[in-house]
C-alpha cells in the first residue's frame, strides 16, 4: 500500500512493505484513512485478548451461580392470561466536537462492550464469545388476536377508548366516516360540532376542499333546506376555530347552523408565518369555549384538522390538559390527520429559493407515532430526511382521538416535495402487534425505566442524536466537498477524523446491543423486539459504509475526478459523496454480510411492517461510497439593497 501525500499532486512514493514510517516520514506524508486505522489493531487485539480472559472467568462464575440456583428453584407455569381487548381498525461544514471523543474507543473491528455498557443496565456477558459469528434467531411476534370484531351500531358511554387509526382515502371518505358518528350523537341528543383548523399555508387546499363538503355532510344528515322544522335544521349546530402561533374563535361564541356563514368563518381563516402551530392547548381552548353550550342539552364534537403532530413543546405541556377538558365536556375528538414519520419526529420538504436558485430543506413536526422517538435519528451519515411512514398517526393526535372516544383518519399524503418519501402500504391486520403505547408519556417514560431493553436502546438513540447540541456536529458527516483541490483536501481530512470517533461508537454501541441480547427475548412488546433487530442491523451497516466513507476521500486525493463545469444550463457546483453498490475494500465484507443477514432477519420475522421495509430500503441503499459531480442552477447573487426572503416557516 502506498502513503498519499495530501497535496492534490501525483503520488509518486514507493511501496512500503511493512506499512511503517520513520519519523521524518510521519510529518511529510501523513497516514491514509486506511493506514490510520490499521495502526490501531495491535492495542486494540491486546485489549480485546485482556477482555476475553476476564469476560471467560465472569461467564465460567455466573454459569456455575445459575446451575446451582437451578438446583433449588421450582417455578410453576403462570395461568394462561386472557388476551385484552384489540381495538377495531379499519382496512382500507461542520467542526470538530470533543465533548464526545470518550465515547469512541476504535476502529471497524469488534471491541468489548465493557466501556460501553459500563453506564448501561446489567448484561449478560456470556453472550460476547458469540457476538461476531451468532445468528439471531428471532420468534415472529404473536398476540392473540380475535378472529372477527364485533361491529356495534352506537358507540356507549363510559370509559371506552376509540380508534387510533382509520385509514382512508380522500376527505370525501374521512367526512362520511364522520357524518355516521354524528348520525348515531343525533339520535341522542342535539350536537355542536366545533372545526379546529391548522392555519399553516400548507392546509389552504384542505380547507376549501373540507369547506367545499360542508354541505354534502349536512346533507347526509337529513337537515339542510328543512327550513319548515326549525328544531331539525338546528340540531346540528357547528363552530370554527383555528390556530397557528395564535388561536381564533371565528364564530365567535355562537355557533350556526348556517351552511354560508360556515363557508365564510373557512374562508377567514389565515395563513400563519410564524411557523408554529400550538396545537394541544388550542383544541383545549376550543372546547373550553364552546362547552357552555354543550351543557345546555346538546352532544359535543371536536374535529381537528392539521397535516402536522404540532409544536413540541406546546403538546408536552397543555396535551394533557387537553384530554382531560375534553373528557370533562364529554367531548369527542376527531382529527383528520396525516401518516407519522417512521420513529422520527420530522419530515423535509423541498424548497428552492426563487430568488438564489438555493436549495433549502424546511422542516416539520410529522411525529413520531409513538411518546418518544423508538428509531435512530441518524441514516448513518447525517440526521433522517425522509419520510417513511410509520402505519400510525403521530402520538398526541392519536392519543387524544383515542382517549375522547373519537377516531384519527389518517389521510394520504399529498406533499410532491416531501423528502425522502417513501409509498409504503402495510398490511394493517400484521401491524396489531406493533401498535404504538398511547399511554401518558409519564406512564411510559415510568414503564422505559422498568425494562432493561428500552432504557438500552433509548441510551444507543440518545448517543446518537444529530439533533443534541453536544453531539450534533461529531455524528453529522460531510456529504458535499469543495471543488477545490486544496479545500477539498481540508474537508476530507476533518471528515475522516470524524469518521473514526464514529465508528468507534458504533461498534460499542453493537456490542452493547449483541450482549443485551437476552434481553430482548425477555422484552415482551414486539415492537420493542422489532426495534432491536432493526437498529443493530442498522448499526452494522453504518459502520461499513462509515469505512468506504474514509477510504473513498483517500481514493479521490489520490485520483481526482474531472468534470465539466456545465451540464446544459446547469452548473457544476460541488462534489456530492452518495452510497453506491460496489465496494472498495476486503475489511468491509464481513459487516455488509453480517448487516444483510440482519435485515433480511427482520423482514423475515416483522413482515408487513414499517421495520421489514425500512431493512430492504437499507439494503438497497448500498454499502460502498463515490463522489459524483453535482450541477445545479446558477445561483444568483443580490444586490447589496436587496434582502432575500427568508424560507417559510411551515
């Protein structure tokens, strides 16, 4: 192998047998990304030798500890327990942060999970001898789940949860679900149904489109134009709010019957700049207004009508606050919704600056579909973009429709520019035993704490979160190098240091998972086993396409591409490093087989689910590394007197 002079000029050394360099050497002719790290094998083989002595002793000890207790203990099998009800669904450039250079330790190869997990709960350390070769023999989840659901004409009073998820197609389908709810509150009592709407730039469409159907709503009801029955035509009285960063009553404390006065109060709704929509305390303060009304003898609806899960820090503090206003009004909440991202709170959408010709990724909040996000943040290289859907709503809409007796209809997504989407449709009938915890985030932070397996995958989230000020720039990879050559060279230098603290994690962050590996066969959830074997295999493949990373920059230091400055009215800008399928390098092998293996483990074992598709896009992505010229418009320079329009908020 030849050292390559970080210059951009021809390497011209020769070979160097023993892969050493004297010490004149070590400051002309700085290592590669590959020499670095194979200088590293002998402390780190030395190392793992002491490790294996002391975890064989520790192993030797607590098997002898565990037969002896064998001998004495008896433990009858538990009485079978009857299954709980199942819920009716319907078909349908960044700098070097050191804060975080403890946290890595070595190179590609294997290490001992004893630094990391030394924070961690207690694992079972007889697991490591098998932690490069075993196989992960996983049970498909199973859940007794009743061969017919029992269709009920009127829903009861008391304490019953509604529908966390009913798919449908268009807001044709959604406003024909929700005409039969109100049918069967009709035939009880008089109803007041109050429209909450996002008043973000991205639902205009929605609500012409909802203000256009009013009338075929109050149609299938029986009670427009019945001008001769005042009592009919007014039992269905309706409201309109909405929110961004401000809350609106337009109706103003006095609902109407009025199909035109509806269409108006829609159409006054405005468009929020601000970015933020505080969703939890408005549906709360909608309720709060208009419950005086519900107390004089009629039934109470809320329909809440948003494209997004809502300011985070809003929903921590008023949701709720919200749920229990609502339960107090006996006020049924119904959103018309859209699908989460997949284990993470965000989408992207795409935006090119009118002005600049620039490309501007705008964020957000679409999730998770659980309390906290269950998923890596990262893709391996930088923070999520896409937006793979999760088969669910986000939580705090879900669970306000569930805890209020209402239902969540989760609506197609109709975002062109959405990022990374992708068009998966799970089988919903295979996703009952993945459904999310619904549960207050107190009672499932408090439950996450209780499980050794979630408190250690939330730890491997946690640590690698692109989001967390301390971590954030050590774990966001370049992807796009300067045209250049000197520049270029800067850029890959940082990018490869940052390369190795990363893979270093990683693979303790494996090793922590391979050695808790009892502990998910003991987790009981499915859709915490499914999140284990999703995220090791993903850990796995990170660290080989983190390797090609490295030795791809080397590559084109080495050998620098060409390319033309145009491509037809477009401009050659930067060099954009993207995962391709063929391999550079023999040391990267094992860990695409063992990651392959993996995914293939959990499509196998999780079929239908948002976790199998999420495995074969990984395996599609590819596991080596190239950097390709990238052309874009021309990017327009302002005058000095002209202030770009900054992105919109959404």
């Amino acid at each position: 192998m030849s050292s390559r002079v970080p210059s951009g000029k021809a390497d011209t050394t020769t070979e160097s047998p023993d892969l050493q360099l004297n010490a004149d050497d070590w400051h002309d002719e700085p290592l590669t990304f590959r020499e670095q790290l194979v200088g590293m094998m002998p402390p780190t083989i030395s190392l793992l030798v002491h490790t294996a002595i002391l975890l064989l002793l520790a192993v030797v000890t607590y098997e002898e500890i565990e037969q002896e207790e064998a001998r004495f203990v008896v433990v009858p099998p538990p009485d079978q327990v009857e299954d709980p009800p199942v819920e009716v669904e319907l078909d349908p450039e960044i700098d070097l942060v050191l804060d975080n250079v403890a946290l890595f330790n070595s190179a590609p190869a294997p290490l001992s999970a004893a630094a990391a997990a030394a924070n961690l709960p207690t694992l079972d350390q007889s697991l490591m001898a098998k932690a490069n070769t075993a196989q992960l023999s996983i049970a498909a989840p199973t859940i007794g789940i009743p061969d017919s659901v029992a269709l009920i004409e009127a829903v009861p009073d008391g304490e019953v949860k509604g529908e966390a998820r009913d798919i449908v197609d268009s807001y044709q389908n959604a406003l024909d679900r929700l005409s039969q709810e109100l049918v069967w509150m009709l035939d009880e009592s008089p109803v007041l149904v109050v429209w909450c709407f996002d008043q973000s730039k991205s639902m205009k469409d929605d609500q012409q489109e909802i203000r256009d159907r009013i009338e075929t709503v109050y149609e299938q009801l029986g009670i427009v134009g019945r001008t001769e029955n005042k009592a009919r035509q007014t039992a269905l009285m309706t409201a309109v709010t909405s929110y961004g960063e401000m809350f609106i009553d337009h109706t103003l404390h006095q609902p109407t019957a009025n199909r035109d006065e509806i269409r108006e109060a829609i159409d006054d709704i405005p468009v929020d700049t601000t970015g933020r929509e505080l969703m939890s305390s408005a549906v709360g303060r909608a309720i709060n207004i208009y419950r005086d009304l519900a107390r004089r003898g009629r039934k109470m609806a809320l329909v809440l009508v948003s494209d997004e899960s809502g300011d985070r820090q809003n929903n921590n503090g008023f949701i709720e606050q919200a749920i229990s206003v609502a339960k107090a009004a006996d006020c049924k909440v119904y959103v018309l919704g859209r699908e989460s991202v997949f284990g993470s709170p965000y989408a992207f959408l795409h935006w090119q600056h009118p002005q600049t010709n620039r490309h501007h990724y705008l964020q957000m909040d679409r999730g998770p579909e659980t309390a906290f996000p269950e998923q890596l943040q990262t893709n391996g290289f930088h923070r999520r973009r896409d937006a793979f859907g999760s088969g669910f709503g986000p939580y705090e809409q879900s669970r306000l429709a569930r805890e209020t007796n209402g239902i969540f209809f989760m609506l197609p997504s109709a975002e062109s520019e959405l990022v990374g989407r992708h068009k998966e449709k799970y089988d919903m009938e295979a996703l009952r035993p993945y459904r999310p915890d619904l549960r207050a985030k107190t009672e499932v932070l408090t439950d996450r704490s209780e499980f050794p397996l979630r408190s250690l995958i939330w730890k491997v989230i946690q640590d690698l979160n692109p989001y967390a000020e301390a971590n954030k720039k050590a774990i966001e990879m370049r992807l796009t190098f300067s045209l250049k050559p000197q520049d270029f060279i800067k850029q890959a230098r940082r990018e490869q240091e940052k390369a190795k603290m990363h893979l270093r994690y990683m693979s303790e962050a494996e090793q922590a998972l391979l050695a808790g590996q009892h502990l998910r066969e003991q987790e009981p959830d499915p859709r915490w086993q499914a999140n284990y074997d999703l995220i090791l295999a993903q850990l796995i493949a990170y660290q080989a396409r983190i390797y090609e990373y490295g030795v791809a920059l080397d590559d084109f230091i080495a050998n620098p591409k060409a390319a033309a400055p145009m491509k037809g009215n477009r401009r050659l800008v930067h060099w954009d490093l993207r995962t391709v399928k063929k391999t550079r390098t023999e040391d990267a092998k094992s860990y695409i087989e063992r990651a392959n293996d993996q995914f293939n483990a959990v499509v196998k074992n999780h079929p239908g689910s948002p976790w199998a598709a999420r495995a074969k896009w990984e395996m599609r992505r590819g596991y080596g590394a190239d950097l390709f010229a990238d052309y874009h418009l021309p990017y327009k320079t302002l005058p000095p007197s002209v202030k770009p329009t900054p992105p919109p908020k959404i």
